[in-house]
C-alpha cells in the first residue's frame, strides 16, 4: 500500500514538472491566424518570428475574398506606405515579461497607425491575445490570434 501511495506521489510531481517545463518552453513563435472582428471570418495568417528573444509579427497572407495579394498600406505614414502587406512586418520589438510578451508596436494596415502592443500566450499555447494600445493598456483594442503551427 505505501508502495503504491509512493508511487502515484512520484508519477504526479513528474507529470507536474514536466508541464511546467513544457509551459515554460512554448513562446508565440509560429503561424497564427486571426479573425475579423466584424465578420467572425478567418482574415489573415501571421508568422510570429523570435529573433533572439525579440518578438516580431509577419502578415503571411490575407484570408478575406478581397485580399489579392497586391493588397497595399496606402494609409501608412512610414516606410510601409504603399507596400503590399503581405509579407510586411507589423509588429516588432517584443520581449518576454513574466507570462506576457510586451515593449513592442503594432501597425494597424486598415488605418495605418501604429499602437503600443503586447501579447499574452494562454496555457495551451494555442490562442494569443494580442492588443493594441495608446499610452496606458486599459485604451486600446484585443484580438485572439489562433495557432495553425
């Protein structure tokens, strides 16, 4: 009986370490792909890149029957107007804090404006909540960006 009771002690704290060791291990790095906020529909794939430890954000490619892939930023006021948007960086300059990825921006190509961003990775590592914002986190907006890879 002590035997088993041991047992089943040791089987639980590896189990336990190991989960946290896989938790600790999962970053944002991948395919995600997000969705309108208006429509519900799929409306981009976005590679997230780790380059070191600093975070960035790669549009893929749309998803919406209007993206051709010649899509544009015409509302851009860097050196992103009038570039197509798949395959332009939106954001970058993120970094590991805690259990959020945050210290970096976010472009909006709808609008061309550029917000504080930071990025939460939920336990799964499946969903990231990525938001937008100006000044303080409490103004701005979220999506949930959904893992493909």
């Amino acid at each position: 009986m002590r035997k088993n009771k041991l047992m089943v002690l040791a089987v639980g704290l590896i189990l336990s370490v190991s989960q946290s060791l896989w938790a600790a291990s999962v970053t944002p790095a991948g395919l995600w792909k997000t969705i309108d906020d208006s429509t519900g529909k799929p409306r981009s794939l976005i590679r997230v890149i780790d380059n070191n430890g600093l975070f960035s954000a790669v549009v893929e490619k749309g998803l919406l029957e209007t993206d051709t892939g010649d899509n544009v930023c015409d509302k851009c006021t860097d050196e992103r107007k009038g570039q197509k948007i798949a395959g332009m960086t939106i954001a970058k300059g993120l970094k590991k804090n805690g259990n959020k990825y945050d210290g970096g921006e976010i472009l909006d190509p709808d609008n061309g404006k550029i917000y504080k961003c930071k990025m939460i990775l939920d336990e799964s590592g499946n969903n990231l909540e990525v938001r937008g914002y100006i000044g303080i986190s409490l103004i701005g907006r979220s999506q949930t960006w959904h893992r493909v890879e």
